[in-house]
C-alpha cells in the first residue's frame, strides 16, 4: 500500500492510494555474472478525483542484464501494464471536436530501456541510458510518446 500526492493546483486531482501485489522470478546465469527477471503485477487506484474515476491495473515487466567484466555491464528491460477505469465520461474525438462518446477510459502503457555501467576509476562509474515510453489509450487526450537518453556520472561513497 503507498499513497502518491501531488501538489495543490492542476495536478491535485492525480493524488491517489494505491494498492499493488507483485510476483517474480530471478535467474542466474553465467555463475551470476548474468541474469533474467519476469515479475507480474496487479493493483488498484483508489482515492482519486481524476474524471475518469478510480482504476485497477496488471501488467509484467522482463529485464536482462550481464556483466561483461568486473567494471563493465549492461542491462535491458521491457514493460507493459494496461490501465481500467471505473467511470463513464464523455471524451470528443481529436479528429471531429462534436463527436463525443462515452466511454471508460482504457490504458496501455509501454516502455523499453537499456543502458551500461562502466566503473572507470576507483568509486566512479559512467552510466548511459535510454527510455522509450508510448502510451496508447482509447481516448485520444491520453495517447503519449517518448525517447529520454541520459548520461549519469557517479560516485560511491
């Protein structure tokens, strides 16, 4: 259970509880130098005051990552989750603004990602990632995509 509050204002209504059970399943490979995951999930949104009401939600998430040595790795992950809402609403049409149907709101959220570690000096390491997100929805206001490519320099203390 966890509670996501947004702030005052446009993004208030988004607040909400959320209520998740999750299971999955680890791999080892390559005496633990490599690795595959699969976790299953399913839930609620509750407590919100978004249009299209409450939601319950399922999806998997399959993940790889192997360690080509002790200071280079790499890892890649594919996720999707379909999103149900509990209300009727009237939603128009992007293509015909007087089209208006009503319907409850469907989800299908997707997003694939990658990226490497290289330990390059004691405590600090190189980290390249990139995300893609598209989400799909039967209502066209929802529809949504995305690339974010990002480049972390750390240090471990």
């Amino acid at each position: 259970m966890r509670r996501r509050q947004y702030p005052s204002g446009e993004l208030s209504e988004r607040s909400r509880s959320i209520a998740e059970a999750s299971a999955g399943w680890l791999h080892s490979l390559r005496d633990g130098a490599a690795g595959v995951s699969l976790t299953v999930r399913g839930g609620y949104n509750y407590a919100t005051r978004r249009p299209d009401g409450d939601s319950g939600f399922f999806g998997a998430t399959a993940g790889f990552d192997y360690s080509f040595s002790d200071r280079v790795s790499a890892f890649a992950f594919a996720d999707w989750e379909r999103n149900r809402f509990n209300a009727e609403n009237v939603h128009f049409s992007a293509d015909v603004l007087e089209d208006a149907v009503v319907l409850r709101r469907r989800d299908n959220l997707y997003q694939l990602g990658g990226g490497a570690v290289w330990g390059f000096a004691e405590s600090w390491s190189l980290e390249p990632q990139i995300l893609y997100q598209h989400d799909e929805s039967n209502v066209d206001d929802f529809d949504y995509s995305a690339t974010e490519i990002w480049v972390n320099v750390r240090r471990s203390f």
